[in-house]
C-alpha cells in the first residue's frame, strides 16, 4: 500500500521553532510522503520559511507542497519557495514530481488554486479589468493543474491544492465567502485529466469530505480540521478498481476516480469512513 500523510495550514512562524519536527518525528514509521496543501508560513516572510525548512530538513520522506494566500502576502513567494526547495522540499505551481516507493509509484501534481466559486454562484470573465483579473487567474491555474495530471503516467496521482474544488469541504465556513475560498474549474480540471484523490486546505472552519462531479474524493486537510498532525491515506495498487483501505492510525482510507474523469458519485462515497 502507498500510503500518503497530509496537512495544511501550518502557518509556520519562528516562534514554531520545535513544534513541528517534533510532530513529524515518526511521519516516515507511518507515510511514504508528506504533502502539505499550502499556508506553510504567517505571512509570506523569508524567515517564516527558514524557520519551516529548519523543522522539514532531513525529514526521512520526501516532502511535496504548494504555497497558499499567506505564503504570498509579503509579496516573496519566489524566496520562500526557494528556501524550502533548499531543505529538500518539492514546491509544485503547475508542475509534478514522481515518487517511487516500495509499493508503487506515486505523481503528484500541484498548484496553488484561486478563488472564484461554484456552480450557480461563481464570477465570471466579464466586466471590470480587476474582475476579468481575478477569474483569469483562476482559470490558469486550473489549466496548468489539468496539465500538471496528464504528465503523469504512475500507479497513483494526486491533485495537491491550496484552494477547495468543491463546495462540500467547504461546509462550515460562512457561504458569503465560497468564492474566496475555491472554484469549481479546479474541480473540472481534475476530473478531464482524472485522478486519484485531491488534497486543500484553506478552510479552516470546512469538512474533511468531498467529491468532484466526476467522482474523485477530495479531502480538505486544513489542521484544524483534520485535527491532528496530519491525515494518512492509503492506495492499494493492485486490484485498483476497489477503494483501497485505510493503514493503522489512519483517518481514511481512499478509493481512486476515473482516470478519463468518468467516475461516479456513487463510487466515491463508498470509500471506507474515517478511522480517528
């Protein structure tokens, strides 16, 4: 079994000097990759990275990340990707990376995602400089993420995001802000190239669960939703038309959408409940 360990919204500062390394002391006993779905720092400063790349260093997994809205405000994203790609982290934005372990190859495909709502309540490219701006952006994103999945050609592919996909892990956030925090072109994005499950964060205040149209779990790993120090999820690649089943200490087990996006609803709720 492939087993993936993911969190998000660390906000990392460097008053966390400690607290992180200890919480992923053992990650490598229980995942073979550690993903982390953006917000790794406060507030985009270059010494909120250093002091994140200080706690990941050495990990004994490799480490796969996008950046979120707080890794940008300082208007350093550039620094602190390049801080972390330092200390042996894989910083995605439209790209992929391949991971081989022992039982399978893994591809994940990252991007940082935008804003910009969900059927029947979404922006359009219309109007204003700012407001066409805003959606463009989104739709790039959404097009390199489809294009970041169809390099892939491993056992298993994720989608690593900042921002949600769908609206259900985003149930619990006031819906006035929906379209501040995910769009539904990321979604179709993921189910025209496929893929095995979609991680984000962002919500903090969201669900765990969700599922594109085209039948392809997304989990929302925010910590504070997850609630721990991350999430496991395990892919079997043998037999792959079953849900795999959850690891031990794991909170889900996961089964995979269609490759050519033509999953079913239905089949992805089947995967096996949270173990907590």
């Amino acid at each position: 079994m492939i087993r993936v360990a993911a969190v998000g919204d660390l906000h990392v500062g460097p008053d966390s000097a400690g607290a992180l390394r200890e919480q992923l002391g053992a990650v490598h006993e229980k995942a073979d990759v550690l993903l982390i779905a953006g917000d790794l720092t406060k507030s985009g400063e270059p010494e909120e990275a250093e002091a994140l790349a200080r706690e990941l260093r050495g990990l004994s997994v490799q480490v796969v990340a996008v950046l979120g809205n707080h890794d940008h405000h300082a208007d350093r994203p550039a620094e602190v990707a390049g801080l972390l790609r330092e200390a042996g982290v894989a910083v995605l934005e439209g790209d992929a990376v391949r991971i081989d372990t022992p039982a399978g190859s893994l591809g994940v495909a990252g991007v940082k995602g935008f804003g910009g709502g969900f059927s029947g309540a979404s922006g359009a490219e219309f109007g204003e400089p700012e407001m066409k701006a805003f959606i463009r952006h989104t739709k790039e994103r959404s097009e390199a993420l489809e294009s970041a999945l169809a390099t892939l050609e491993t056992d298993v592919r994720i989608a690593l995001l900042h921002y949600a996909p769908v609206r259900e892990t985003l149930l619990g956030e006031p819906p006035e802000i929906f379209p501040f925090l995910g769009s539904y072109l990321l979604a179709e994005a993921v189910d025209r190239s496929g893929a095995d499950l979609v991680i984000h964060g962002h919500a903090h205040r969201g669900t765990e669960h969700g599922v594109t149209p085209g039948g392809v779990n997304v989990r929302n790993v925010a910590q504070t939703v997850i609630r721990q120090a991350y999430a496991i999820y395990g892919f079997e690649t043998t037999g792959r038309g079953e849900p795999a089943t959850a690891g031990e200490g794991s909170r889900d087990g996961q089964g995979r959408g269609s490759r050519d996006g033509r999953g079913s609803r239905d089949a992805a709720k089947s995967a096996p409940a949270s173990e907590r």
